[in-house]
C-alpha cells in the first residue's frame, strides 16, 4: 500500500478523478472553442498536490482563494502553487463571440452561476443549481442563499497572465530585460535621428533592435483569477433571468448551514491560524470574500465538506460511494446506505489532518474491503498454469451489506488506453507540461466547423485547431492527452468519457458494441496488438509453433503480461491451436517469421479484449 502511495503515478490517477468533478478541460467550449495554451498548469498543480498529500483542506482553500494567500509576487513553489490553484476557477466555458453580439452580461450570468453551482457541487455536495431560478424543491435552500454564495465570487477578475516566477527569479528578468534595454536605447535614439532617405541603415537598425528584443525573458505565467477593488452589487435574478435584477444580496452561507458572520470569520481565523499562512494584512484576510467562502468550505464546524471528499474517496474503492450521488448529498439525492459510518469516517479523516493518503490506507485496511463480493466473484482461477479448476472464495457474511462489498468495475476510459500502453510496451514517461494532441482522423477534423476554420488561417490566431504530436510522442498517460470540448479523442470517448461542460460525480459505466469494434479493430487497438507481439517475441523469440512446451512458455509469457496469471490448461491448448491455425493461414502468403508474427498478434489481439483484461475486482 505504501509504494503504491508513494509512486508518482498515484497522484496522475488520484487527479484525473478530481479534474472529473471540476469538469476539466484544455479549451473554451462554444463554437470556437479555443485552446487555453496554459490551463495545464491547473493539472500539474493537482497532480503535485495528491503525490504531496497536501491536506484537502488546504486544497479546497487554494483553489477558491489561493491568490488572497500571497502578497505580491511568489516568494517559494509553494507560493505560485497558490496561485495556480486559482485556475479552478477558470475551468469553466468561455464564450469569445459575446463580445462581438454585446452578450458580456449574458455570459458573465452564466460563468458565475456555473461556478456556484460547481462549487457548491464539488465541495459541499449541494445542488445550488436548483435554485438559482426558484426556492428549492427538496432541500432548504432559497434562490438567495444561491445569490449569497455567488456574491463571493462578484470581485473575482480573471487572469490569464498571472506571474508565478519567484521573486528572486523576476528581479533577474527584471534586470536582464534592463540591460539590454541600455543597449537598445542609443539604437532607438539613433533610428530617430537618421534621415528617412537612408533606407539601409534603417534595416539595419530595425533588425539589430529586434534581435535585443528577442532576448528578453518574460516570468513563468498561468492561467488563474485576482480579486477587484470593488466587487459588483449581487442581485436576486427574478425567475434566473439576468437582466430582471431584483433585490440586491451580499455574501452569505446557505441559511440552514448558520448564515452569519461571524461563523463565517471564525472559521477563516482558525484556518489562517492552523495553516499558519499569511495574507497582506489581517484586515484583508477577514474581508476577501472568496477567501472567507473557502475557509468556511474547509472548516471542521463544517458539517458537509469532509463527508463529501470521504464520500468520493469510498465510492473509488468500492464503485459506489456510501451516498450513491456524490454531488448531491440532500434530499434529492440518495439515502446513505450506512449514515454512522460516513459520520465516523468524516471525523477520523479531520482528526487525520484531511489526509487523502491516510484515508486510502483506512478504507484499504477495512474488513469491509477484504470481503468477497458475491455470486460474481465465487470462481477465481489458481493462475500457476499447471493445474486447471477453480478455488472458492468464502462468501461474505451475512450480515454484511452489499453497498460494503466491492464492486467488480470495468476500467475506466484512461485507464483502460494506459493499460494497453503499458502492456504493449509502448508507455512513455511524461509527469508533466503542456497537454499532448494525438492524430484524429481528417473525417472527424472536417466536422467541426472551428477546426475547419482554423486549418484555412481564419482563427485569427485563436488556435480553434486540432494540433497533433506524432504519434510516438503521444504514447503516454491519458490524463496528459489534450481534453477538447468539442472533439473528444475517439478512442477514450468510446469508453464513457465524461462531458466536460459539467461537474463529474461518477462516470457512466456502459457497455456497448462500439467498444469491443475499438478494441478489436481500431488502427489503436492494432497497434497495441503489434507492439504487445513484439514486446513477446524479444523475450521469447520463436520460429513457430511446433514445440508444444516452447508454445506454452510463449502463451504463458503473453498471459502473465496482460491478464497477471499464468493461462489455464484449456487456455493453452485453445491458444496452441490458435496460434497454429493462424501461422498455417499466413503462410500462404509471408515469410514463415512474418507468419509467426502476425498469429502470435492476433492472439495478443484476442488477449486484450478479454474481459478479464477491461475489469478489475
């Protein structure tokens, strides 16, 4: 359990299932749907904070309020991670044709109803979307105390610019852009002065002036959001409508959750005061309004925030959480299957320091995990190739719920393509940086008018385009593949993708023919086949499939890599015949080494689309 905690790779799987819920994407979405060249750094940012077991109470306040926690340009890593964070609230759609249509109140209704909503969603586990228009109709919540929570968010100025160079770093650009500056002065004074006829010389200044401008260095920047002055009054929309503003409402908790100041200052003085951060000034800290909201999410006096991450942390574990609907925990959501239990776990988890980790190990170690989970899980095969038969698992007790049992579940879209890479052996080390564009195919680039656009150079530079790497390059873990609204990559979207315009509590899990065509007869899934082949065949090179024991140790080869067991009898004497019925056939018309290649892929082929090789128990 340790080294799998350790391992980086812990904090690429564990932040895929956060950026679902903070629907994560690298573009705007709408029609144009351009690429947000820096957005990724909001993943690095996540991926770092899981591998560090940061506390999520400190994960929660960083991503709602992390600029109102460092003054002035970042004095460690730790610092710009804060501002980084900020990025959450930038995931959301952005529209760049209202301008043009005079739609900017339009779109800035919907940006910051859509960020309530998320943020009421991912942290709390309340569904604020159902009343930005009317009172609840299940949960006591009122269409104010939804224009209360968005009033947090009314001074937030979105950035895309944000320095997070260190201090030291910036006063060096600083003085390296100066010098060069003084070098470039008497070149500009010289340029003023000369005579316009003199045309030679004024090429040759130009181009000296340019190549000083070409060495300046500009800090590291990202995507994120600063806080305003003077934040805009918050207004009740009669019946959700943006331009029929009503009376005007300023920030707030939902009443049922104790809607007062000062609940709402002692919990940002005791975080402030336990993370021992500090701010410009004391005075600023109490009246941040986002950095209130965040400390208030975070704090223990708060009934929901734990529930809800421990919640998500128990649905990974066992596919269903103990609240089947884990953005919504109200009355409109489903009943806690073992409500005392999640109350437990809610207050080892803060008396654990928000530790992700330690709850993982809390949960893992469980009687409740160890159990069999049923009928479906009864047959287990020995696995050592030499015997056949099954073992008998012992059935759980009776007393045992079956919502405590885990659950046999299919991988996931990402994990599934990671599966396979690694498999085939075709897996490359990538921990971080820009997002990476594998090809598509021109049927699916011509679909979309932005992209087509695009490719004719009338995007005007806003990068609508599709941008592939090649392929080699893009042979990594998906969470670092490029998340497009409006063009999914085919392969993953055939395995459930979520949508990304909206939060993610827990993907759908379907089981369709599509799938099994993409496996099977995708030029991906061919490939993995060829390279998986390959990968079998510089272990154990063989010239054919005669030598029975020689076969067997290569099927057994094959096995062990995709599936972690060895096959059983049957299994080898199916895939014996396989192999030899395909090499015959082959034959016909290749080499006889080409012939043993192509029938040991097609059994690779046929390995991979096993479902023992999509499932997991």
């Amino acid at each position: 359990m340790t080294r799998l905690l350790n391992s980086p790779r812990y904090g690429e799987r564990q932040a895929r299932l956060w950026l679902d819920v903070v629907r994560y994407a690298d573009t705007n979405g709408y029609e144009r749907d351009e690429f947000r060249p820096l957005m990724f750094q909001y993943r690095d940012y996540v991926i770092r904070s899981f591998n560090q077991d940061k506390p999520s109470d400190q994960f929660i306040v960083e991503q709602l309020a992390g600029d109102a926690l460092v003054s002035g340009a970042p004095h460690t890593e730790a610092e710009a991670d804060m501002l980084i964070a900020t990025g959450f609230l930038r995931l959301g759609q952005w529209d760049s044709t209202a301008a043009i249509f005079q739609e900017e109140p339009r779109l800035r209704a919907e940006m910051m109803a859509d960020i309530t909503n998320t943020t009421a969603s991912a942290f709390l586990g309340l569904t604020m979307s159902c009343c930005q228009c009317h009172d609840h109709k299940y949960d006591p919540l009122s269409q104010a105390d939804h224009f209360r929570f968005r009033a947090h968010f009314a001074g937030m100025t979105s950035r895309d610019d944000l320095a997070i160079s260190l201090v030291a770093e910036q006063a060096e650009i600083t003085q390296h852009n100066s010098n060069l500056d003084q070098q470039v002065a008497p070149l500009k004074a010289e340029q003023t002065q000369l005579d316009k006829a003199n045309k030679q010389r004024h090429d040759e200044l130009k181009a000296k002036i340019a190549e000083f401008e070409s060495q300046k260095r500009q800090p590291r920047r990202a995507m994120g959001v600063a806080e305003s002055g003077s934040p805009a009054a918050t207004h009740i929309f009669y019946q959700g409508d943006f331009s029929s503003p009503r009376d005007e409402v300023w920030p707030g908790i939902p009443t049922v959750l104790g809607n007062s100041s000062a609940t709402v200052e002692r919990a940002a003085r005791m975080f402030l005061a336990s993370k021992k951060l500090t701010t410009q000034s004391s005075t600023a800290d109490l009246n941040h309004r986002r950095l209130k909201l965040a400390t208030w999410i975070a704090s223990s006096d708060n009934p929901w925030t734990a529930r809800v991450v421990v919640n998500r942390i128990w649905q990974q574990h066992f596919g269903v959480g103990l609240v089947a609907t884990p953005n919504d925990l109200g009355y409109s959501g489903a009943r806690p299957t073992h409500p005392e239990l999640l109350d437990w776990l809610a207050v080892e988890f803060m008396q654990r320091g928000w530790s992700i980790k330690e709850l993982h190990r809390l949960i893992v170690s469980s009687a409740a995990y160890r159990q069999a989970g049923g009928e479906d899980w009864e047959t287990r095969r020995q696995g050592d190739g030499s015997k056949g038969g099954t073992t008998k698992s012992p059935r759980p007790p009776v007393s045992v719920s079956p919502s405590l049992l885990p659950q046999v579940r299919r991988l996931d879209a990402e994990t599934l393509r990671d599966a396979l890479l690694s498999v085939s052996g075709l897996l490359k080390p990538y921990d971080s940086g820009k997002p990476l564009w594998p090809p598509v195919s021109e049927e699916l680039l011509k679909a979309q008018p932005a992209i087509l656009e695009a490719e004719k150079g009338g995007d005007g530079g806003r990068m609508q385009g599709w941008y592939a790497d090649p392929i080699e390059q893009t042979d990594v873990r998906s969470v670092f593949l490029v998340r497009k609204r409006c063009l999914p990559i085919p392969f993953l979207q055939a395995f459930d993708l979520p949508d990304t315009t909206v939060s993610c509590a827990r993907r759908d899990t379907t089981v369709v023919a599509p799938q099994a065509l993409m496996l099977l007869n995708s030029e991906e899934g061919v490939r993995y086949a060829q390279a998986f082949a390959e990968r079998v065949i510089k272990v154990h090179p063989i010239e054919s499939f005669g030598d029975e024991a020689q076969t067997h140790q290569l099927i057994n080869i094959v096995f062990k890599q995709a599936l972690q067991r060895a096959a059983t009898n049957d299994e080898l004497k199916l895939s014996t015949d396989f192999l030899r019925r395909h090499q015959t056939q082959h034959a016909v018309k290749a080499p006889a080494a080409a012939a043993t290649k192509l029938a040991l892929t097609y059994l690779c082929r046929a390995v991979l689309n096993l479902n023992e090789f999509a499932y997991v128990d």
